[in-house]
C-alpha cells in the first residue's frame, strides 16, 4: 500500500482529557508515523481508523469537529509522536 499523509485539526474539549496521549498510543498501534499537533502518515486504512478514534476521543474528551486535508508525505520518520508547535497546516483559527 502507499503511504499518504493527512494534517487534522480536531475542536471541541480536548485539553486536559489525556487527548495528545490517546492519539498517540492509538497511531502506534496502526503503524503510524507523525505527530499528534496534528500530522499521520501511513496507509490509508490505518488513518481512517485513526480519524475514527480520535473522532470518538479518550472518555472524558468531547470532540465536535475533525478536520482533515492531504498534505505531502515525509521520509526519515519512524514512529509517531507528541510535538508542540504553533505551526499548523489549517493556518491561524
């Protein structure tokens, strides 16, 4: 399968619910690569599960809205992580 890559942006209560944890443990178990401020990398199966989980969020989140858009896939990466950064794909909200 080819890799694609996807920025999301997910709205709604996300702070403080143990959000950036959850997405990160659930991109692992798919196999993903990139980051939790917003970028996976992967086949396309695993992002859509991906996006489905982190629609759904961990108990306490409260997720409104996923945005999702393609963007270029990267090499050298080999897992997916936690990264903070005022850099994001959607631009300033």
């Amino acid at each position: 399968m080819s890799s694609q890559r996807i920025a999301f942006k997910v709205h709604g209560t996300v702070q403080g619910v143990g959000f950036r944890d959850f997405t990160q443990r659930r991109a692992s178990e798919f196999g993903l690569k990139g980051w939790v401020e917003g970028e996976a990398q992967g086949d396309e199966d695993s992002i859509k599960r991906l996006l489905k989980e982190i629609n759904n969020g961990p108990r306490l989140a409260h997720v409104v809205k996923v945005e999702k858009k393609a963007i270029g896939v990267q090499d050298g990466e080999s897992h997916f992580g936690v990264r903070r950064t005022s850099e994001s794909a959607f631009g300033s909200s």
